[in-house]
C-alpha cells in the first residue's frame, strides 16, 4: 500500500491526556513508519476537558520516532455521563456526537478535495462506528479494530444491538483475540465480512530488556527483595486487591503498582507496597525490568498490552487462564490461574519466589515468544488484509 492515504478515527493522545489510547497511537506511528500517508480524527469533549480544551490544538502534526508526520485533527464535541434509564443509557448519546464530530470533520476533508484509500476505527465504540459512516460518506472501505473486553457491557449495553444497517459498507474487522473472533461469528451479521485476529503488540525499541539493578535504582527500589509487578487501572476488572491480598499473605514478597484508580476505585496500599501511582509510558519497560514476577490477574481483556509489554521485557508472567490470553499465553511461557482465586495467585507467586530457575526459564521463553508481537509486524499484517479486503478480497 506504499504512498496510500488512510484516514484514522479514534481517541487519541493530546495535550492535556498525553497516553490516552497510547497504542492506537503507536500503531498508527508504525503504519506512517511504512510509508502510509495518515490522519486521524480524535473529537475532544467540552466537558471532559472544559477549560483545559483550549490548550488542545483544532490540527496538529506529530512526528513519529523514524522522523514521518502524522496530521491529528481534534473537532470540539459534546458529551454525557453514563447512566442507565431503562433500556437506554446515556452513554448512547456521547457515541453520537463523538460519530458527529468526527463526520463533520471528513465532510470538511473532503471538501478540500482531499482523497483517501481506506478508513479505520480504533473499536467499534468511539471510533469504530463512525468510521464504517465515514467509509460510506467517503465511498471507500472502512476497518474496524473490535478490540472491547466484552462486547454486552460495553458495545451492546451502550449502543444497543448491532444491526446490518449499522454495519453496511464495512470492508473488514481486525480482531485483537481469538475470543473476540469467535463472538463476531455468534452475532452473524458479521458472516460475510472478511475477520484476521491480530493480537496487540509493541514497540521492541522501548519494551526490551533492561539491567534490573539499574531499574531498581531508577524507581528507588530495594535491590534485595522480591518484588512483583503490577500494571493497570486500578478496577476489579484488573485484580489489584486480589494480588495485594496474595502478596499480604507471603513471607518477604513486595509489589509495585503502576496505574490509577477507576471512578469510586481507591489504589492499593499497605505495608507491602513499594509503589502505586502512574508512570510515564516510557518508564513502563523501568518497571517491567526491576521486578521478578509480572501478575495481572485480569477477568475480561480485548487482547492485553500490559501482558504483552511483560512477555518483551522478558519478566515472568502470571495472568488469567482465560480464553482472552490464549493468542498470547501458553503453560511453556507464563503461568495461568483463575483470575477470582487469591489461593491459586498466591501459590504461582510462592511457586516462582523459590524457583529462581523456573523463573529464568518462564522470562526467557516468554521473551522469545514476544517476538512475534512486534508492533511493526502488526502494522504490516493489517496492512496487508486492508489492502486484500479493500479490494474485495477475503
């Protein structure tokens, strides 16, 4: 697809949130790394912004790492909170305008006479939907990156089912795990439209190995102790307090949470905990590297990054047994436990505290399998299907 133009619509980093959606953004720096010629549309909300908005530019260019432009338009939009009132929910009304906005904005494109190849949605909420419009609008090919944890919270309940009419024009889904493959097929209207599974993947520049005793001495750690790792919001979704609990429960054995709380959420603390609080996306692979275990004992993920990440800075992995891992996790690179059972947490931590040998062995495996999870290897393979499915292809 070299000298292609492809249109983006999602959220997207800004001034005020600068890692909001961090890896729509990388993918897209990867894309515009292959010689893709991108913009992209992220409308900004008036109220979640409110007077921090005007620091937020109309149009901007960002540069990636390799030195390529990447043109960001942010059209003011309006929202509202999400409340339930009977079947409907409030919710639906913030995904309107956010379709709204980002429309107007390729009405105006177009108008300056400007002509893409294809259009992509970073999930099917808030940028997905729009994108299959603008697709129609723009008469070209529309993606739709079906990336949700779980697609009745949050697509079904917010917007409501699904229809054809919903979907016409859609050329493509990439779908981030094998689990969100399988529920596309049980809706059925997506039958006729071309699906690849593309698990999330990242940027081997950043996420690599480090010295861990120099990681320890950056984020102020004690060299001598087991520590293990935690990244996420903290929700109970993600299972903060089901790790702090395992880890309360073990001889001599800390943790450090990176994140922020959810709305009502309060972080982690106690005795055990070395650090919680948010961290520059750059200092991730910092603390990916100072720890001896990575733990995420999530209950529902689209495909998840934070594994990913931790797989590449070749630490040891415990995480979910469940079906949204199995694209990433096998028993040969990771432990996997019930998510719900603080007992099976704490005995997979027990189990590689006193192992330094099972240890090495699950971080050097896992890091060989991280490999395949490059994010310039991701970018050409939803390359490759967007240009085969643009074309009518399967």
């Amino acid at each position: 697809m070299e000298n292609k133009k492809i249109l983006f619509t999602g959220w997207y980093p800004n001034p005020v949130e600068k890692y909001k959606n961090v890896f729509f953004q990388n993918l897209i720096f990867a894309i515009a790394d292959t010689g893709i010629n991108c913009t992209v549309i992220s409308p900004v909300s008036y109220m979640r912004y409110r007077k921090k908005i005007k620091t937020i530019p109309r149009e901007t260019v960002h540069t990636t790492p390799a030195g390529n432009k990447v043109r960001v338009i942010y059209p003011r939009v309006f929202s509202a909170s999400s409340k339930q009132i009977g079947s409907y929910n409030t919710e639906k009304l913030t995904e309107k305008w956010f379709e709204n906005g980002a429309i107007k904005a390729a009405k105006k494109i177009r108008k300056a006479g400007e002509i893409f190849d294809a259009v992509y949605g970073h999930f099917f909420l808030y940028g997905g939907l729009a994108a299959i419009k603008i697709g129609r609008l723009l008469k070209i090919p529309s993606f739709v990156a079906f990336g949700e944890c779980d697609y009745e919270s949050q697509v079904q309940k917010t917007y409501g089912d699904l229809t054809s009419k919903d979907i016409e024009g859609l050329a493509g889904v990439i779908s981030v795990s094998t689990k969100n493959a399988k529920k596309l097929d049980e809706l059925g209207i997506f039958q006729d439209i071309p699906v690849i599974i593309a698990p999330n993947a990242v940027d081997h520049q950043l996420f690599r190995k480090l010295d861990r005793k120099e990681c320890r001495e950056k984020l102020n750690l004690p060299l001598d102790k087991f520590i293990v790792g935690f990244v996420g919001g903290f929700i109970q979704r993600k299972g903060d307090k089901r790790l702090l609990e395992a880890i309360n429960t073990i001889d001599d054995a800390y943790v450090v949470f990176a994140g922020v709380p959810g709305n009502g959420d309060v972080p982690p603390s106690g005795e055990r905990v070395l650090f919680c609080g948010p961290l520059e996306h750059e200092q991730v692979p910092v603390l990916l590297n100072a720890v001896d275990v990575f733990c995420l004992p999530t209950l529902s993920e689209g495909s998840c990054n934070a594994v990913a990440e931790a797989l590449s800075c070749g630490v040891p992995v415990v995480s979910s047994n469940l079906s949204f891992n199995d694209d990433v996790l096998n028993d040969n690179n990771s432990i996997r436990i019930d998510p719900n059972s603080v007992d099976e947490i704490r005995q997979a931590l027990i189990l590689l505290k006193d192992n330094i040998s099972v240890r090495r062995e699950l971080g050097n495996k896992g890091f060989q399998d991280s490999q395949e999870l490059s994010i310039h290897r991701r970018a050409k393979k939803i390359l490759d299907f967007i240009s085969m499915a643009g074309r009518g292809g399967r």
